[in-house]
C-alpha cells in the first residue's frame, strides 16, 4: 500500500492509496530544487535584471523607498528577501517602508508581522498593512480605458522609489500570482479592487489557471498599474517545501513574464480524461489558513473532475472562514449555489464576492468534502459537506478497483488540465 503525505496546516496527513481498490494518479508539479546558494543568486539576479538598470543604480542615497510585498496568507520569505535587499539599497534603513499588500484581506497582527519579518528587521525598518478601506490612506491616481477608477496606497505614491515583492504560481482567475498583483490588488483601494473583481470578468472563460494575454481580469490589473508601476520587480517561485526556486527581478512585464512561462511549464500538468473523484489539499500553512484561500485548491481539482463526481480537500482552516468580509454570508445566500450566483449578480459590488461566485460555479457541476479542523457547522453553512476522515471518506467513494482517483498533494501549486 503507497502512502500519500498531503500538505495539511503546519503537517501533513496521510492518504492510504491502497492498489487493490482504486487505480490512483498522483498529480504534482515538476518542482524545481532549491537553491543551493540562495543568497548570493539573489544578489546576482537584483544586480543583473531583465529589462532594467540593477536595483543599486537606480536608488540614490537620497531616495525614499517603499517595498511593497504579500502578507501573511502567502508563503513570501520576507525575513530573508528584506534584509537582503537591503543590502543593496544605498540608503538607511529609516528611509525605507515595508507596506504589506493585504488588498481586502485584515491587517496582521503585530505578532504575525514579527513572524513574517523577524524581530530584527521590525526594529529596523517601518512596517505598515495596507488599508483598503480607508477613505485617507488611499489617492486616485487615474482611470483605465474601461472606466476603473484608480485609487493606491499614498505610502506606495509619495516615495521615490518602488519595489514590488512577490510569488509567481498559477491563480484561479488572474492567470498567475506575483508582477502587478502586488500593487493592484495588493495596495489598492475597495473601489479599485470590486472592478477588478467584478462578476463579468470572472465568469470570462480567459480568466482561469495559466492564462495571462487573453485575459481580460489581468489586462485590467496591468492597466491599472502602468498608472504608477514599480521600478524594479522581484518575484520568486517556491518548491514543495516552499524553498526557494528561482528568482526573477527587474522590469515589471520582462521579470513576470519569464517567472509565469517557467511555472506554467512546471506547475501546469496534462491529464487525459476527468477523475470522478479527485482528492486536494490547499498546499498547507499559510495557504490552508482559512476557507476562502482553500477555494483556490477546490478551484485546481475542479479542472479535472467529472460533472457529478467529488472533491475531497484537505485543509486545516485554523482562521476559519474566516470572521472578517462578506464570503461566509454570501454562501449562506438562498438553498443552492445558483442562489449565491444569482445574488451575486443582482447586488452591488461587495466584498469577497468572486470568491462565492467561483465556489458556487463549482458546486453547481460537483459535490465538495472538507477534512478540517474548522467549525463543523461554519462549513455546511457555506453548502460544503464535512469529512471527520479524509481515508474512510476516499474509501466511500470507491466503487471498484477501475475507480479512478486523483491525488493532487500541492493543492493550487500543480494545476491540471484536460488535453482536449
């Protein structure tokens, strides 16, 4: 019998892939290894960028610089990037701010943020979270084609200088992660981010897994940023054990773009025919952390199951739904999941509503099973079902030794797709 360790919370549990009841494919990624000398390739790579002039050259001692990078829910290692980048700055720390890209997302915690960053660096530098509701905090600084207004952080505005930090993977409707997602939505403001999320380009087939130029969604976001771009870029990629993979640093499109065609070539996987069955997990800490993270894991597995067939997900949900936003209420809209997309359409613009609408789309074609340590009845009110074994479970819906099951281990890391 083969053992599968799936990425659960800060551990792992165990799928018992038992050969004599299933036909089991296991999906992963080809990762990358780590890197064997991360530092000094991070200083050749901010020192030799693609497209633009190295980092050191284009700060003056003069110059106040804002590092604009992800927050707690992402697996950004910013202990080790900040203090590295900083020695390649040639100012004082003490004119350097790190804004956390929090986008709708609630403020770390002063301990969180000690986390993140090491004690060291809080002492050093300013840290600040991102407040996309302030009516204060945020300055218009144009409109896209399309009419979104754009309103940024001013602590991302009124520097000199901009860096953007950032991890490049697969993203359920933006195409990937990392480039100008660290300033829009990450620093941007409510108003700003409902456009970008607005029900229409959701639903837009282009705006899914692995698609960057055809999709509209990330068309807006470059828009929107070319209003007030970084000046120089830096995105990583991430292996399994979240070590570090590669780096990609310098001019926004250039850098991004060749960290999106090296994921896509490692993390999207072909697969002939759907699975009637397909077991996930949400890549683990810090991406399980709650239930509206763990819709990008269910949104992976989706690609390949089959109309009727079944989800199970692995994912600890520690921060539970979470409390903050709107998701949890707008799942509760109505009996079925047609009712959250139909109320998601009839209202206003509100918060985390793109996350109800892509878990409702999925529920609406398969069933969806959550192995976790939330609240059982938080996660039957979002129309999910309960798993208290994620292996009786897999073997509940084992109907022959012909079944075929689908493991996918990394979550949103390995994304799949049918060949036809």
């Amino acid at each position: 019998m083969k053992q599968i360790d799936i990425p659960y919370g800060r551990g792992t549990v165990s799928v018992c892939a038992d050969p004599k009841l299933a036909q089991w494919d296991v999906i992963r990624p080809s990762f990358e290894p780590a890197l064997e000398d991360s530092k000094r390739l991070f200083h050749k790579a901010v020192r030799h960028p693609l497209g633009t002039k190295p980092l050191r050259e284009i700060v003056k001692p003069s110059d106040r610089v804002v590092i604009a990078t992800s927050d707690g829910t992402r697996p950004v290692p910013n202990k080790q990037l900040i203090p590295w980048l900083l020695e390649e700055l040639p100012v004082s720390p003490d004119q350097v701010t790190v804004l956390i890209g929090t986008g709708t997302h609630r403020p770390n915690t002063k301990r969180e943020i000690v986390e993140m960053f090491g004690e060291d660096l809080v002492r050093r530098v300013r840290i600040v979270n991102h407040d996309a509701f302030s009516e204060t905090q945020n300055e218009q600084v144009g409109k896209t084609a399309n009419g979104t207004t754009v309103f940024l952080n001013k602590e991302y505005l009124n520097v000199d200088v901009r860096i953007a930090l950032g991890f490049i993977e697969p993203h359920f409707f933006a195409g990937f992660s990392g480039g100008p997602k660290a300033v829009a939505p990450g620093v941007a403001s409510i108003e700003t981010i409902f456009r970008l999320h607005r029900a229409e380009l959701i639903a837009d087939p282009n705006s899914t897994w692995g698609v960057l130029h055809e999709n509209p969604l990330h068309r807006e976001i470059r828009e929107c940023v070319a209003l007030c771009p970084p000046d120089f870029l830096l995105n990583l990629t991430l292996n399994a054990e979240k070590k570090i993979s590669g780096y990609y640093a310098g001019d926004l499109s250039l850098a991004h773009a060749k960290g999106c065609a090296d994921v896509k070539a490692s993390a999207m996987v072909p697969v002939e025919t759907p699975f009637p069955l397909v077991v996930t997990s949400n890549s683990g800490f810090p991406l399980d952390q709650n239930l509206y993270q763990t819709v990008k894991g269910i949104s992976a597995a989706a690609r390949i199951a089959q109309d009727g067939g079944t989800i199970l997900v692995a994912s600890a949900c520690s921060d539970g739904v979470p409390d903050h936003g709107n998701f949890a209420a707008l799942m509760r809209e109505g009996h079925t999941p047609a009712d959250v997309i139909e109320s998601v359409y009839a209202r206003e613009p509100i918060l985390d509503q793109w996350q109800a609408q892509i878990l409702s789309g999925i529920l609406n074609r398969v069933n969806v099973k959550v192995y976790t340590e939330m609240n059982k009845d938080e996660v039957r009110a979002c129309k999910l079902q309960v798993i208290p074994d994620l292996n009786k479970a897999i073997h509940d819906h084992l109907k022959s030794r012909d079944t075929h099951v689908a493991v996918l281990p990394d979550g949103p890391l390995a994304i799949p797709y049918l060949k036809n």
